[in-house]
C-alpha cells in the first residue's frame, strides 16, 4: 500500500499533555491513517518539514477507539470513528513549527 505523505498524516494534536511532551522529550503528537505502518509515518514527516531538515528517531502508535455516542432526541447510540495517533520523537535540536 502505497500513500502520499499527506494522505498519511491528518492533522497535529494539540492538547495540553502533547505540549508536555514536545517541551520535555522533543515529542510530537499526529493524528494519522489508521492503515498507515510506522516506517510510512516516518519516510511521511521526513518529507512534510524538509525544509526544517528534521530527522524522526522514533514512532510510537496507538490505535484509539471510537466512542459510542448518542444520537440527539433519539434513544438510538452511534459511535464515532476509529483512529490512530502517533507520538513522534525527533533528535535532539530539531523542532517542527506547529502554530
């Protein structure tokens, strides 16, 4: 399976505890494609910030379930997607600009 690198990563979380990580261990967290292998996520943010010339050293992931919701005015339940994040730690004195 063969995916661009924008079609790999969805989108960086940012959340207070992600803040903690890339401040204490140079951590980043992504949302990304669930079918997408940890080698994939890597060669994907090596080319997303090439221009900062960031080397990823490791790729952590986790595969989040999605919640079980109830639909509004109705006893029916649905549950929202499932997907994957992955925490993403680059060598010491690189940094991605997020924001």
């Amino acid at each position: 399976m063969m995916l661009e690198y924008h079609k790999i990563i969805d989108r960086p979380i940012v959340t207070e505890e992600s803040q903690i990580l890339r401040e204490k261990g140079n951590q980043y967290v992504f949302r990304v494609n669930p079918r997408a292998n940890k080698r994939q996520i890597k060669d994907a943010i090596e080319e997303m910030f090439r221009k900062e010339e960031v080397k990823v050293v490791a790729v952590n992931t986790m595969n989040c379930r999605g919640k079980l919701r109830r639909q509004m005015g109705t006893r029916s339940t649905g549950r929202r997607a499932h997907w994957k994040k992955a925490i993403i730690t680059l060598r010491a004195g690189d940094a991605i600009e997020l924001i």
